[in-house]
C-alpha cells in the first residue's frame, strides 16, 4: 500500500521520523525493515540509532542506482502521472489531490499479485464514491456532479495506470542482463560521472575500469567489490554496472614485410 505525504525539502531526519510515526507507525505499526537510499537523513546516525533501538532493519540501495528499489521508483513515476493528469492547469494545487491520488493508486489492481492494495491490507475494497451514483433518489444536482466527476476520473487514473505500468515493464524487460558472479571474480566497473570526478578531460575517461575483484554477493543484483584505498566511492555496485573480466589476449602480434614495407613507404 502507498502513502502520499507531503513534506518540505528543509525536513531533516528528526523532521523525516516525527511524520513517519504520525502518517505511518500510526496506521500499520513498526515496520520489519525500511528501504530507503543513501540520503544524508538516511545514513544519519539519529536515524541508524532510532530504528536500531526499535529492531527495525534498514537496507539502503545501491549508491548512484536507484532501480535497486525500483518499486518506489516506478511509484514516483506513477505519481507524477496521476498528479499531471488531476491537476491540470493548476500545477500549485497538486498537495490538494495527493488525497484523490492515493486513493486510485490503490484501488488499482497490482500487475503482479493481481490484487489492489486495499483488498491485501485491508482483505476487502472500500465503498468507492462512484457507488453513490447508484443510490435512489439522489435529488442533488451538485452532489450528482461531484460523484460523476470523480468516477471520470478515477477511470481516467486508472487507465493511465495501466498503460504506464505496460510500457515501464517492456523497456525494462528489453535492457534487463542476466549475470551471476562468484567471490573472487575479476570483474571490471562501468565508469559513472556521477560516481566518480568528471576530472580535466571527462570525455576522454574510460568507459570501464578495474580489474577487481568481487568480496561478496549482496543479491542477484548486487555485490560488493574489492576497491583500492584510493577509491572513495561506496563499495556496493549493481549489476548493471558490473562486466566480466577478459585478460588481454597474450599471443604476439606479428606484422608481415610487405605491410611494414608500405607503412614506411607511406612515411616518406
């Protein structure tokens, strides 16, 4: 199930818990584990400290990859599509439909367990506003109206779920790689510039670096690499980012008369 909860950009983690407690712990309780990136509030020790206190396990993705937790990435999306769609013209009033939006986003079936948020946390949907149509002797006209809009658009939400959630699954599935690494593998690191310093001539960096060798498997898409004191950077790499190692070829390369002969001809 998705909240959608304001809050402003200067909340630090005291600021972060205080509105989780109330909008969250209030509703489903203490959580088992928390999935969060590597934001300073995440990685602050406030917030180490008060969930280790409360046996709360925290799991932070992958540094500069966040398809690690690509479920909130995907519901972000969703979000801002939902938010397009209901605010329209009035791109300051999008706080006042994050109510209507959570509200569709889940009472919207799941691709992938078949069932809507509601029905799994809850075990039944709640009365929607578009039931109300159907109630006799409804005289109302503007009462009429407000159900009526809402249905329109509750099915225009969906729909557009629907269709973001079919094209987010088929470009991914079309750039997704298979791979699986031992403990001990050289392996070679795709460069990043948001990883690492764009440095004098970025366009000259190259596009892989290493050697190194893996420390341990995280998951199937992620692991920790053996990095050099040098490199600064977190040590946990996903496996997008991670390439066999092919030691260069050792035969010696053999150039024949005739084409040293042409080359030096050339030369003068």
């Amino acid at each position: 199930m998705a909240h959608f909860i304001p809050c402003k950009r200067t909340f630090d983690a005291l600021n972060i818990a205080k509105l989780f407690f109330k909008e969250i712990v209030r509703l489903h309780g203490l959580p088992r584990s928390l999935t969060s990136d590597r934001d300073v509030k995440f990685v602050s020790h406030f917030w180490r400290k008060l969930w280790k206190t409360l046996q709360t396990d925290l799991k932070l993705s992958s540094a500069y990859h966040p398809q690690t937790d690509g479920q909130t990435e995907v519901v972000n999306r969703t979000l801002a599509s939902m938010l397009r769609c209901l605010v329209q013209n009035h791109p300051k009033a999008w706080e006042e439909a994050l109510g209507q939006a959570e509200f569709a986003f889940n009472s919207m079936p799941n691709r992938s367990t078949g069932q809507c948020p509601f029905s799994i946390v809850y075990t039944k949907m709640p009365n929607h506003i578009v039931d109300l149509t159907i109630l006799p002797k409804c005289k109302s006209v503007s009462a009429t109206h407000t159900a009526t809009q809402f249905s329109d658009m509750l099915k225009e939400v969906k729909a557009k779920l629907i269709d973001s959630n079919s094209k987010y699954k088929l470009d991914q599935d079309q750039h997704r790689r298979y791979v699986e690494f031992q403990p001990g593998d050289l392996v070679m690191l795709r460069y990043r510039k948001d990883r690492f310093p764009a440095g004098p001539c970025p366009k000259l960096n190259p596009k892989k670096f290493g050697p190194f060798p893996i420390l341990r498997k995280i998951n199937d898409n992620a692991y920790v690499i053996d990095l050099p004191p040098h490199i600064t950077t977190s040590s946990t790499f996903n496996v997008a980012d991670i390439y066999p190692y092919h030691p260069p070829d050792e035969s010696i390369t053999t150039v024949s008369s005739s084409a040293l002969k042409t080359s030096e001809e050339g030369g003068t």
